[in-house]
C-alpha cells in the first residue's frame, strides 16, 4: 500500500492563535541534547557545573541573530529593497554557517572571560554541534526546503528509503522528487559524531577533535551543497556555503599541522588544565 504523506503539516500545533512549528521543536531538540551532551563531558574533565548553561544563555541567541544576518547579507538585493522584512524571521530564513560563525565568536570571548581555553570547551562542545545539525536538519525535511535536483522515484527507492520520506521529498509546486540532501548531511554527520566519540578515548591533542569537525562538516558540506537548488551565492555562480567549506578546510588542516609542529608542551584532550 503506497502511504502518501505529501501533506505533512509543518505546524505541530498551536498555542492560541501562535503556530508552533516543527522546525523550531527540532532546533529546540538539538539544543537541549547538545547541552546534555556537553554539559555532562565538562564535568567530567573538571569545568564548573554551570558553565555549559552560561555559555549557551550568550551562545543561542547570538548565533541565531548572527544566522539571520549572515542569510539577510547573502540575499541583500532582496531585503535591501524590502528592509521591513529583515525581521521577519518567522518567515523562513536563516544560514547555519552565520550561526556557526556567531557561536564561534562568542566561544572565544566568553573562555577568555572564564579564563579557560577557548580549544578546550570546542573540544567538547564538538560533538554537541554535531548533534544539533543532525536533528536540525529533519526541520528541513519536514518543511520540504534544502533539497536537491530532480531525481526520479526508482532514484530514491534504490537508496533504500523508507515511503515516507520518498513521498516528502516529491516536490508538489515543481512536480517532480528531489535529491533528499537533509539526510545525506544528516548521516554524514552521524558518522562524524560516532568518530568523535570515540577520539575522546584516544586522547588526541587539545584541538585536534575541534579542527577535526570543521574539516568533516565542511568536506560533506561542500559536496552537498553542490547538489542543492536553494544555495545562497557570494558573486555568480560562486556558491558562499562552498567557499566558507574550502576555509574551514584550510584552517582545521593548518591548524593541526601548526600545532603539532610548533605547540610545545603537548596538551591533550583529557588534560584537566
């Protein structure tokens, strides 16, 4: 029996008049169990029980503000001429690599604040980031957005999909089924987690676990992004999401090899200092 779904509401439920939608369960989903996640290693390794919590008050806020700005700018011939919907955020629109950029920026000031190093809580919030990409990305499949070209139905049934998601990813305004990219990022990160976590028994170097994730999200990331029909674009044909990945590439690269080289005395993961 072929179960159509075609028509899965974005819209959970409502609280009043206020539609509360899966997107944003999802993101809230992530968050808490990236919180979790990190929150329980920073003990483990000797942070303060509250740190996690004090940072993600300052780091949430600011990395979605920082994802609508980083979007806004990437489309400003739209919103330049519609400054009024700058705010309108509700209505869709913001960009993980903005969001990964604020968060990032907050980390360092707020380590140096707290007088930690800034690659120990990246380290352990690695992971944790992770984990919230991966959930956030069903926001993705549950709004039909981010997706592929066209492919066909045998396409996707060769991938082993189970029907529902095959029938999410038939695009009804453009009549055809589509490259299901939320999943291919979503299980690419998957396996960067799993990688992660087991690098935490490996002891690498402070850094190395950070360096490492911007290196795998950003290769999975470039590729993908090549796929997608709904790219945010630097000048041309020059797509932004793909040079971000080509620098993150080159930093986390450099980085381990710079540190490895020239950073004396070795500091490692689960050195609690």
């Amino acid at each position: 029996m072929n179960i159509q779904l075609l028509a899965i509401n974005p819209v959970a439920f409502h609280l009043g008049p206020i539609p509360v939608n899966w997107y944003g369960i999802l993101i809230g989903i992530g968050i808490v169990l990236a919180y979790f996640l990190a929150q329980r290693e920073a003990v483990r390794l000797g942070l303060d029980d509250e740190f996690i919590a004090d940072f993600l008050i300052w780091a949430v806020p600011i990395g979605i503000l920082s994802a609508r700005i980083y979007y806004v700018a990437m489309k400003w011939d739209y919103y330049g001429a519609n400054p009024g919907r700058i705010i309108e955020i509700w209505n869709g629109g913001i960009a993980i690599h903005g969001a990964l950029i604020g968060a990032f920026i907050t980390a360092y000031y707020f380590t140096k604040k707290r007088k930690v190093s800034f690659l120990r809580l990246a380290d352990i919030a690695a992971p944790s980031i992770l984990i919230g990409q991966i959930i956030g990305r069903w926001g993705n499949f549950v709004n039909q957005e981010a997706y592929g070209g066209p492919v066909t139905r045998e396409f996707l049934e060769n991938l082993f999909l189970p029907n529902w998601i095959i029938e999410q990813m038939y695009i009804k305004h453009e009549n055809t089924y589509v490259h299901p990219t939320f999943l291919y990022e979503s299980l690419w990160n998957i396996i960067g987690f799993v990688v992660l976590i087991v690098a935490r028994k490996f002891n690498w170097r402070r850094g190395e676990m950070f360096f490492f994730y911007l290196i795998w999200y950003s290769i999975g990331r470039f590729y993908i992004e090549s796929l997608r029909t709904d790219s945010l674009y630097l000048i041309g044909d020059l797509r932004s999401a793909q040079v971000v990945s080509i620098i993150g590439i080159t930093v986390g690269i450099i980085a381990i090899v710079y540190r490895r080289m020239k950073v004396k005395p070795v500091v490692r993961y689960l050195d609690k200092k």
